[in-house]
C-alpha cells in the first residue's frame, strides 16, 4: 500500500513538474514577445531597467515569503557577481537584437546553449568529452554554420548578437554549477537584475520615454511573468524525478515562438529555419539522453530573452 501511495504521488509529482515546466516556457515565450514590442521604441536602458525593478521587487517578496532571511544569504558574493555579470550581458545583446529578428530564429540561435555548455564544462568543470558529447556538439554548430553561414540571407549582425548572447549565458550556467545548490536562487536572480540596472541607469535620464497604458502594461507583464516562470522552473527541477524528465520541454519554446511570432509579428519562417532548428533540436534532446546517463550534476534553471 506504502509502495503504491509512494508511485502514485511521484507520477503526481512529475506530471506537475512537466505541467509546471511548460507553463513557464509559455510565459517565457511571452516575455520575449513584449520584449520584441517594446524593444522597437524604448532604448535599452529603460527596458532594462524597469523590467529589473520589477523583478527585484517580485523575488524579494517571493523570497522572503518562502525562506525569510535565508533567501539574502550569500555563500560565494564573487561568483554570483560574474554571473549577475554576464546575464547583464546577455541582456543587452537580447534586447539589442530581437527587434531586428524573427522569434524562431532567435530561438534556434539560443538552442545552441547546451552545446556551448557541454564544451565549456570539459574546459572548466574537467568533464570528459566522450565521443557521444564531441559529435553532438559538432553536429550542433555544423547545424549553425549551415544555416547562418556568412552570404545566406539569415546572417547578420543581429543573429550574431543572439549567438554572441547564448555563449554567455552559457557561461553564467557554468558558473551557476560551481555556485552550487547551497547558493539562494533568490540571490542569484536578484544580484543579476541589479547589476543590471546599475549598467543601465545612467543611460536611462537620455532615452527614456514615457509609455503609453498599454506600453506600461507591455513592462509589467514581461516583468511578472518572467519571474513566475523562473519560481516555476525552479520548483519542476526540484520535485521532478530528475531532470531528463522536465529538461526536454525546454524545446516547446520553439512551438510557442513560432506561434506568436506568426499571429504577433505576421514572421513566416524560412525553410532553412526550420529545418535548422529541427536538427538542433534532435541533438540538444540526444545530448540530453546521453547527459542523463552520466553522474547527476547541478541543474541549473534557464531563462529567456526578458529575465536578467
């Protein structure tokens, strides 16, 4: 009885988990289309800026309800500086870029991450490159090369910002790793929007616009969301059998991209897209199958274009 009680409450558990997981992308995706709006009007500055206050303000009341004092305790101050660092980095880039660029092609650039992440942690974390992970990693830029290859139509200097991007969010993963699962996410995520905003602030008093109702409402939901999917994310990692299990549905960012990009912005994609985020997407699920196999690590929670 114990047993069954035991199976039915991990089946629970992980159905919530992949429920939980595919909300947040869905929100994710969101964000990153108020991002695209609002990026084609406000300087960066202010975009930066009022989407970090916002997130501020969310993980601080979220953190404080949930852990108290414990959620502002930092364990390692200079690795959560470098990571605040280059997700300030990423920011820009992101917001930079996506106006100039169609969402499923902004998706196939950022897919490339675990690729960036599986050769950065044979470098820094000393894991081994075996021949599974070296010839998924080939086939993933091989994929890039291919489709963004100087001369095509998709190369530019935008698809290079968000590629430039995904490399550095790939290293804020890596050093997420070496925070280890001691440091407070609330932390994490809050040092990021703050560094942020100290980037951004003194460009803001030059660029800054007042937005329309509708505009303001564009900042809040982009704010709010992006923090109730990184919450969401963070507790499907937590309570899901393991990460294999939630990891795959990372890709439903593409559907819901594709989708939005379509009925939002009238973007068709091309067929060179597609097949390209086709392949990167079957060996990003491949790198995760065989990743699943190794020695369980660190799972660090993903973010999109709107979070810092």
């Amino acid at each position: 009885m114990t047993s069954r009680k035991h199976h039915d409450d991990s089946r629970k558990n992980t159905l919530i988990a992949i429920g939980l997981t595919c909300i947040a992308y869905g929100y994710f995706n969101i964000g990153d289309a108020a991002l695209k709006m609002l990026a084609g009007k406000f300087h960066f500055s202010q975009i930066i800026v009022t989407n970090c206050l916002i997130i501020i303000a969310c993980m601080v009341t979220s953190g404080w309800i949930r852990e108290g004092r414990k959620a502002f305790v930092m364990h390692n101050p200079k690795g959560i500086l470098l990571r605040a660092c280059l997700s300030c980095a990423v920011g820009i880039l992101n917001i930079l870029a996506i106006p100039h660029i169609q969402l499923t092609t902004f998706y196939t650039l950022v897919f490339t991450s675990p690729f960036w992440v599986a050769l950065l942690a044979t470098v820094f974390l000393k894991e081994k490159l075996d021949p599974h992970r070296a010839a998924v990693i080939m086939a993933g830029f091989a994929t890039i090369a291919f489709v963004f290859h100087p001369g095509s139509a998709l190369f530019n200097i935008w698809a290079v910002l968000i590629l430039i991007g995904a490399f550095f969010y790939s290293c804020s993963l890596i050093v997420m790793r070496r925070l280890g699962p001691k440091e407070s996410r609330t932390m994490i995520i809050t040092m990021g929007s703050l560094v942020s905003t100290i980037v951004a602030l003194p460009f803001l008093p030059f660029h800054f616009i007042w937005p329309t109702p509708y505009e303001w409402g564009l900042f809040v939901l982009m704010g709010t969301l992006g923090s109730i999917s990184v919450t969401c994310i963070a507790y499907a990692y937590q309570n899901a059998p393991s990460a294999a299990v939630v990891a795959p549905y990372h890709y439903t960012q593409m559907i819901w991209g594709t989708l939005l990009g379509y009925y939002l912005f009238n973007e068709i994609p091309d067929d060179r897209i597609v097949l390209g985020a086709a392949l990167i997407i079957a060996a990003g699920l491949y790198l995760l199958v065989t990743e699943a196999r190794r020695k369980p690590k660190i799972v660090e929670v993903p973010e999109s274009a709107a979070v810092s």
